[in-house]
C-alpha cells in the first residue's frame, strides 16, 4: 500500500515540473512571435517613411507587450534585413541614437532621451567635472530602479509562494488520504486470517 501510496505523489510532482517546463518554452515561443510583429509593423513604418524615435520603438514594443531590450531586437533584426538604400539610412540614424541610449539601459525609459543629451553635451565640454555631471544622476536612478525591481520580484515571489502553497495543500491532502485509508498491520492480519479460512 505504501509503494502505492508513493507512484501518485512522484506522478503529481512530475507533472509539476513537465508542467513548469513547458510554460517556460510557451512564454519564449509568444515573446518570439510578438518579435516577428512587432518587425513587420517597423517595416511597414520604415518603407512607408515614418520618422521613428527610439521612444516610438519602446512604446511601440510596449504595445505588444515586449520589454524595450526585445523591442531593440525587432529593430535590430529589421535593420540587418533592409535592402532599400534610403530605408537602411533613415534606420541607421534610428540604431545610432537607440545605442546612445543603451548605456542608460536599467533607466526609467521617460528620462533616457535627456540623459543622452545630458552626456553630449558633457562629452564636448572641456571642464571635468562637467564630464562627470552625470555620475550622481545615473547612481540615483539606477538605485530607484532596482527599488522598482525588488519590488517586482518580490510581488512575483509571493505570486510563485502563494501558488506552491496551494498545490502542496492539495497534495497534503492526497498523503493525508493514502495515509488514513491505508489499512493497519491488525486488518491486514485479520484479512489474511479470513482468506486461509475461506481456502481451508
């Protein structure tokens, strides 16, 4: 009884963890594929002269529910594929001012376009500590963005602690089944008792 006991506890399990799997590849296929949409939508833009801002590029990504990293892919990816001359500039001057912006990566997307300006106007600059004028600026924003971060995390950890406690409830339950509907040493003596009487 305990052998069977064991095989729907290991069978629960597994199919938590294929289950998990799988989700993790469905997620990858649906951010690939909103990628795929968002490449044909900057396309069309591109070819049909729209002036696009790296801004344009993250709301536009934003509005298939990618993050700005996959919404620069997208770009990235429309931008090796171009073969129209006049296309391929205007995107050139789009990938030159989003790599400005990259090194401001972690930085809440409103401020990156200043920031960017910020550094080219200190980079000309021929004062020192106007080089570094951004320094402060960068650490404070980067420790407001990790704030928002742990935050996140943290929301997504009570999500994933919330659901591991249900399924563990569950089952509990099923042990707790097994281990109260599994007969005693006394029953099954007293059941082997009958079954030799009965053969007798």
């Amino acid at each position: 009884m305990i052998e069977e006991f064991k095989y729907p506890i290991f069978g629960l399990y597994a199919l938590i963890i294929i289950g998990s799997f799988f989700l993790i590849v469905w997620t990858n296929k649906k951010r690939e594929e909103k990628i795929k949409k968002l490449q044909i939508d900057l396309k069309l833009k591109i070819e049909n002269k729209f002036e696009l801002t790296s801004q344009d590029i993250s709301l536009l990504g934003l509005a298939y529910g990618l993050s700005p990293s996959s919404s620069r892919l997208a770009l990235y990816r429309v931008y090796k594929d171009i073969d129209n001359k006049d296309n391929f500039l205007l995107l050139k001057k789009l990938v030159i001012a989003i790599q400005k912006e990259e090194p401001f990566d972690t930085m809440p997307d409103e401020v990156k376009p200043s920031l960017s300006r910020i550094l080219e106007l200190t980079s000309n600059s021929e004062s020192d500590t106007d080089r570094h004028i951004l320094t402060p600026i960068t650490n404070i924003l980067t420790k407001y963005q990790e704030l928002i971060e742990d935050r996140n995390k943290t929301r997504k950890q009570t999500n994933i602690a919330y659901t591991l406690t249900i399924v563990s409830f569950f089952v509990g339950a099923i042990s707790l089944y097994f281990a109260v509907s599994t007969p005693s040493a006394e029953e099954i003596a007293s059941k082997l008792n009958e079954l030799q009487l009965i053969n007798k």
